[in-house]
C-alpha cells in the first residue's frame, strides 16, 4: 500500500489578519452609524429654525441688553428707558447692528447684527408685550407701487437737507452723521421715520400720512434700483465734488497739455 503523506499548507496566516478584520468591521459600524446619524438630524429643525417664544425674547433681552436698559426696560445712566418704543425699534436697532452699543459715541454705527433674526424678533415681541409701540407697517407701505413724484419731492423737503437729495448720508455736527440710504431695506425706512432713531426726527401720521411715507419709501427704492446715468457718481455730493473734480483732473490736464505742447516745440 502507498503510504498517505500529510498535505502541507502552501499559505500561513498572518498574524495581523484578525486585527484587520477587527479594524474593517469597526469602520463599516462607524460609518453606517454616522450616516444614519446625519440622516436623522436632517429631518430634526435645527434651534435656529425653531421658532422662538416671547418668554425666549426676554432671557435673550436680559442677558444682552438689561445692563443698559434694565430688567424691567427702565432704562439705567448707560442706557434709556425703552417704555413706549415698540417693537420696530427694536427690530430696527438690533437688525441693523446698532445694538448692542460697542462703544459711547455721538452715534451708533451700523454694523453686522449679533443675533439671527428669529432672536430678534422674539426680544420685540417680548418689548411690545411689556411696552408697546410702533409695530410692523402693512405690506402694502412697503411694495414700492407709491407715487415716486410725489415721494421724491416729499423726501427732498423733508429729507435731503441731512440724507443728501441722492439719499448718500452726509455730516451733521458733533461727530453725527445722516447714514446713506442706497442700501436701507424699505422696512427699515419706515422704521426709521416712525421711531426717530439717533438725530432722526419722527415723522407720525400727522407729519406724514401712511400713504405719504409709501411714497417716499417706493421713489427711495427706485432710487437704489437706478444706475447712474452720468457715469461716475462722485459719492452724489453735487457741485463740491463735482468742482474738486474739475480743478483736479481737468485743470491739470489741460495743464499737462501745455507743458507737453511747450517742450515739443523747443
């Protein structure tokens, strides 16, 4: 009988091949649960998203601004009472970056807005539930359909002696200043003449009807719409730059001219 020989593996294990295993197992675990994970959280609305009760706008307001106007909207020495402002001003103040203030100044600048805006909203609601005020206009104040003739004659009488008859801002005294309104939302103009913020007077139904206010709002917004028709605006300060401008440049290139002219015929 032939004798049975015992076959011998032509291959050996590694030793680290359990590792591996352990390893490639461990990363398709993680990776599922991940995406399962990030899959749910889709579905889930984020805190931004959630929509935010008045009893939220008051935590938000005690926490950032009760050190200047109190727990209670009395106002303090840094900061004035917020009895009657409404909540327009408000929205108007935080939406634009003006509050909270980061410095004492003759005026608050604006500037990149540290709450979302369902933050901000929360804090009016809750200031108009303790203090009410100006509240939110009708759409229809704001559609810019008003007659722009009629709102851009109101505007020049009642409005370009501080904002500049193109509505680019200009300087008033003691370091204040009218800001430009190419760039203002049309709920923000209206804000701004109903509550009067900084040197802004306040232009009440008396002053201005609803519908008056709708006119200048729209002839402001055909405004920003419009390019300039001229060529270079010049920051739209009328004769004074427009006259540097000319003595600068065209005087001196006429200037130029001769000398150039001069030296050719020597």
């Amino acid at each position: 009988m032939a004798s049975k020989t015992p076959r011998r593996q032509t291959g050996r294990r590694s030793k680290w091949a359990a590792a591996a295993l352990i390893g490639v197992g461990l990363l398709l675990t993680g990776g599922i649960y991940a995406g399962a994970s990030a899959a749910m959280a889709s579905t889930e609305p984020s805190a931004a998203e959630s929509q935010l009760t008045v009893e939220d706008g008051k935590k938000l307001f005690q926490a950032n601004c009760a050190t200047c106007h109190g727990l209670n909207l009395e106002g303090t020495d840094d900061g004035p009472s917020l009895f009657g402002v409404g909540e327009l001003s408000v929205e108007f103040q935080v939406a634009t970056g003006r509050m909270p203030l980061q410095m004492q100044g003759p005026q608050a600048p604006q500037k990149s807005p540290q709450f979302t805006q369902e933050q901000i909203e929360a804090m009016a609601a809750w200031v108009q539930s303790e203090a009410p005020g100006p509240s939110y206009p009708d759409d229809r104040i704001l559609d810019g359909e008003g007659d722009l003739t009629a709102g851009a004659e109101l505007f020049r009488i009642n409005c370009a002696m501080c904002h500049n008859v193109a509505a680019a801002g200009g300087a008033l005294t003691e370091g204040k200043y009218a800001p430009a309104l190419t760039g203002t939302s049309p709920l923000h103009i209206y804000a701004a003449m109903v509550t009067g913020p900084q040197n802004m007077p306040v232009f009440n139904d008396m002053t201005l009807t609803p519908e008056e206010k709708r006119d200048v709002i729209s002839a402001l917004m055909y405004l920003q719409e419009s390019e300039d028709v001229g060529g270079f605006s010049l920051g739209s300060l009328g004769p004074v730059s427009e006259g540097l401008f000319i003595w600068i440049f065209g005087i001196g290139a006429l200037i130029g001219i001769s000398v150039w002219i001069t030296a050719k015929s020597n």
